[in-house]
C-alpha cells in the first residue's frame, strides 16, 4: 500500500468494491453536457460585450464589438447572455453528477467529454470574472526589459495601461514564482505582447494544468478507494473550475494541476519526482510550499522514528529549496517570490470567514464605545495563527495512510481562515478533498453552496462596461437579479436539481410550516384557559368513556402522516 492508498470508506467507496467496478453509467449524460455546452457558448457571446478587452486591442474596433459595448441594447443582452450562460453551466454540473449517479465503468468517459466541451467555447471567450491575465502580459515584459518584477510594478512600462491590466498591478510586486515569470516572458517574445495573442498563449497554459488534473485525480483518487470520475466531475467539471482556470486563465490553474501530479507520484512512491512536481508547482505561485511536509512524511514510510521523519523534510525541503535558488539565476529573479508567502500586507474580503467575522466584531465594539478596529485586526490575526497550528497539528499527528488527507485539510485551514479569499483560491485545495473522499451529504451541499456563491458573485462583480452608455439597469444589478432568480429556480422549482439540498416538495415544505403554526396557536389558545377547564379537559381525555377513543391498532394511530408521506413518495418517484 502507497502513502496515499488508504482505507478510506465513504459514500463512494464501500468495502470489497473497487470505485469503479459499479454498473455502467446510465441516465443520458450527454443532455447535461449539451445543456453546458450551450452555456458556455452564451458566456462565450456574453464577454464579447461585457468581457474585459485590452485598450490596445484591434478587437474593440470591430463593428459587432462596438455594437455590443457601446449601445445600451448591446450591453443589456451581453450582460444577460453571460450570467444565464454561467448559471445555465452550474445546473448542467449538477445535473452531470446527478445523471451519473451510479458511477460506473463508462462515467469517467462521461465526465472527460463534458469537461473537454464546456471547455471549448471558454477557450475564445473575452476575459471574463477577472483581468488579472493582462497582468501576466505586463510582468513577461519587466522580466523581458531586464526589470525585476519583485521589485517593481507594471507602470514602470510604456504604456502599461494599454495592457488591459487592472490599475492595482500599477506598483505592486508579482507574486508569482520565477517558473511561471518564465513562461510570461516566453509568451511576451512570442506575441511581442499583444493582448489578444497573449491572453490565448496563457490561457493554453493554464490548459495544460487542467490536462494534468484531468490526468491525475482520478489515479489519485483510485489510490484512496474514491471513485476517480465523481473525483473529476467535483473538481474539473464544475464551473467555477472551468470559469476560472480557462476563461479567466489564471495561472493557478498550471500551479494546482503540478500539484497534483506531485502529490500522486509521491504517493506512489517515486517521491523524487514528486519533489520536482511540487517544486515546479511552487515556482508558479508560492502557496503550494504547504504541501511540502506533507511529501516528507510520505517519503518517511508508515512506521518512521521522528529522527527519520525530521530528517525527510529537512531533505524535502532542501532539494525543492536548492532548484528554485537556482531558477532564480536566469533574469536576476533571486528569491524574491518568498515576499508572496511572508507578506503581511493588511486586508481582507468581506465574504472570508476572518472578514466577515472580524466586521462584525469591530461593529459591535463600536456600539459598545471600544476599539472595534483593534479588536477585528486581533480576530484576524488569531484566525491565521489557528491556521499556521493546524498545519503543524497535521504534520505531527495523524495515521500516515491518511498523509493527503491530512495534506488537504491543512491546505483548506489555511486558505479558509485567511483574511483574503479570492472566488479561484478554494479551488486550491478542492482536487484534494475529492481525492480522498467528499460524502454524498453536508460536505456536497456545502460544496454546491460555495460553489454557486462565487458564481453568482463573480457574474455581477467583474463585468467591463464603459461610463458613457446609456442603460436602463445597471449591468451588475441585471446580473445578480438574473443568477439570483436562476439560483432560485434551482432550489425551489426545479424538479431535479432542487432535491440536491431540499427534501420535498415546495408545497409539501409550506403545508408542514402551516400545520406546524396552527398546531403551534392552537396549543397557547388552549393553555390560555382556567386551570378548572383544564383539568375537566384532561379527565375527559383520560377518563373510560371517551366520546371518540383512540383506535386500538398502533398502525392506524397516524393515517394523515403516513397518507401524507406515502402521497410524497409516489410523486417523487413519478417525477423520477
């Protein structure tokens, strides 16, 4: 047994079956996929209108450009076509899972063909739910000039503002490890930074990290006992995933699918090439160095003394620490990429667990007169130091046939009680949760809850739309009304997708709130009586000769409650 082969026994897995060996997927899967596929190919019309172009871009002065970005019809319909086409994605995710629920033979085929087709229209799309891929264009050209991006920003550039970079990359330093500063001045020397050629180079990078996870969950979820395609279908399939990764091309997308690939050799035994795997992975973005000490105690084996476990992550993290001092030779890059993982920079996102609970406490404080600010940066402050002893809880304690378990949790605690959540960082750790077993319960529901929220707030928050047109709503208040409604279809009146986190129907969910308030008044209009008419109710009820005794059979005591749910089960299974 591997490091990561474990016993693991979960709603996917039960014992004496292997994942996959469950019957043939059934129920139509390609539906769900051309239902996503039509999605996507909304998202992909949308951004023309509402995605974010370049200023130094030849497509903004196309005829159909200018149409969809200048007349308020034009950016009503783009803004409508991407958030529909967005939420249309999320039901066919959920669909997909529901439509291979037996996990069989054939679902991972099933899952490769609709990941592969989401993706495809995505691939074209105009930026969208985030602009941070111009900035890659505008780092490749510092390392290109000889300037270093760990010490400068973009506006140190020539016309830096016709990259289509956000103005907060203006003087802020990369955080991006010397790897992925490579790629982006490859790109740049490629492309001679135009945008448009640039954002299709990056986003085919981004691509190859999403091949190896499409590659490498599965084969690490098999080494757990999970069923490898609902793995995949949880991690890539779902649409944040997809939006993120390739329509927003983040270059987290190469850093998480070299994770992965890392931690599955690791398991595996070949703990070398995962060292270099999860090394090349931290040279995209730094914050996969977590995973680390988790590859030294698979490399220590399941019985190791703790000199031995000592001695396997001083050695992990000595030749991981040797190659990236040494990629950081070419360019003059040094170390600098270390500021991204001690960089204390103050801030936080309201909708973080650590920000909304720290805006809260400084709300409170400053009713009750105290220093709320001071108090709110003390949670925080508190909520990130839990993080750093929970991963050193994990290292140090913790069955090692459960090694990437342990690893996940540790990745999810950190990223969870940080200040700053962007939409893309749970997608960090999700591969590997999934991996080692996401049950069929609270833990996918919250998952669907997650994954919805970032949806909807990604659709109305990043949406490029010029001042001067005339609109009758403002297109970020169509776009939350629009997934706000569609969230509400799926939830309440969708007769598939709503009995993912409710049970029953609507009405039947009203009529018990009814009865439960009219049982509810009629208790305290009873109680509200004289003590004398209480008791003589009670000896009625009590007393031998009662007008209407109970029935003698125990199994006719509830006949509405069972009518009731006999009445709900066969409608379920007439809706089927």
């Amino acid at each position: 047994m591997t490091a990561g082969g474990s016993h693991l026994r979960t709603s996917e897995s039960r014992p004496g079956t292997p994942a996959t060996a469950s019957a043939p997927a059934k129920g139509r899967a390609y539906l769900a996929t051309i239902e996503g596929f039509i999605g996507s190919l909304m998202m992909f019309v949308g951004s023309i209108g509402t995605g974010w172009i370049a200023n130094g871009s030849p497509m903004i002065r196309q005829p159909v450009v200018i149409a969809l970005r200048t007349e308020g019809w034009g950016v009503t319909v783009s803004t409508f076509l991407l958030t529909l086409g967005a939420m249309l994605l999320m039901r066919s995710w959920l669909r997909l899972g529901q439509r291979l629920a037996d996990w069989g033979s054939k679902s991972l085929r099933s899952v490769v063909i609709a990941v592969s087709a989401w993706s495809l229209p995505l691939i074209f799309c105009v930026p969208v739910f985030s602009r941070d891929v111009y900035a890659y264009t505008g780092q490749g050209r510092l390392v290109q000039e000889g300037q270093n991006p760990y010490e400068v920003g973009i506006s140190t550039l020539n016309n830096w503002f016709a990259l289509g970079a956000d103005p907060a990359w203006a003087e802020n330093r990369t955080p991006y490890g010397p790897y992925f500063l490579w790629l982006a001045r490859g790109v740049v020397g490629l492309t001679g930074a135009q945008p448009d050629a640039s954002v299709l180079l990056f986003r085919l990078l981004a691509g190859v990290g999403v091949l190896l996870c499409v590659i490498y969950v599965p084969k690490l979820a098999g080494l757990h006992g999970i069923n490898g395609a609902r793995a995949l279908w949880i991690t890539v399939a779902n649409p944040l995933f997809l939006i993120s990764f390739i329509a927003s091309a983040h270059n987290d997308a190469l850093m998480v699918g070299l994770a992965v690939a890392g931690v599955y050799f690791a398991a595996t035994r070949r703990y070398l090439v995962g060292i270099l795997l999860v090394t090349a992975s931290i040279g995209i973005k730094p914050i996969t160095v977590l995973l680390l000490p988790f590859i030294g105690v698979m490399w220590a084996g399941p019985s190791a003394s703790w000199l031995r476990k000592f001695l396997m992550w001083g050695a992990t993290a000595g030749i991981s620490l040797a190659v990236l001092v040494l990629s950081g030779i070419p360019y003059n890059l040094g170390v600098g990429w270390t500021w991204a993982i001690l960089d204390t920079t103050p801030g936080y996102t309201g909708y973080s667990p650590s920000g909304f609970l720290g805006q809260q406490v400084e709300f409170l404080a400053n009713v009750l007169g105290l220093p709320g600010g001071t108090f709110a940066t003390w949670l925080r402050t508190g909520m990130k130091w839990t993080a750093i002893g929970l991963v050193l809880l994990l290292m140090f304690r913790g069955d090692y046939s459960r090694a990437v378990r342990r690893m996940a949790l540790a990745f999810t605690a950190v990223v969870m009680l940080s200040p700053i959540i962007q939409p893309w960082y749970i997608l960090w750790f999700l591969p590997f949760l999934a991996v080692t077993g996401i049950r069929d319960d609270w833990q996918i529901r919250s998952l669907y809850v997650g994954v919805t929220f970032f949806v909807v707030f990604g659709a109305q928050d990043q949406l490029s739309v010029w001042g001067f047109v005339e609109l009758p709503i403002p297109p970020s208040s169509l776009a939350f009304v629009t997934a706000l409604a569609f969230t509400f279809y799926l939830l309440f009146l969708d007769v598939h997708t709503r009995k993912l986190l409710i049970e029953g129907r609507p009405l039947d969910l009203a009529r018990t709130g009814w009865q439960w308030v009219a049982e509810r008044r009629a208790a305290r209009r009873g109680n509200g009586g004289t003590g004398s008419k209480a008791s003589a109710a009670v000896g009625t009820a009590e007393g031998p000769h009662t007008a209407n005794p109970a029935p003698a059979d125990p199994a006719n005591a509830k006949p509405k409650a069972v009518e009731t749910a006999d009445r709900t089960s066969v409608d379920q299974a007439e809706r089927g």
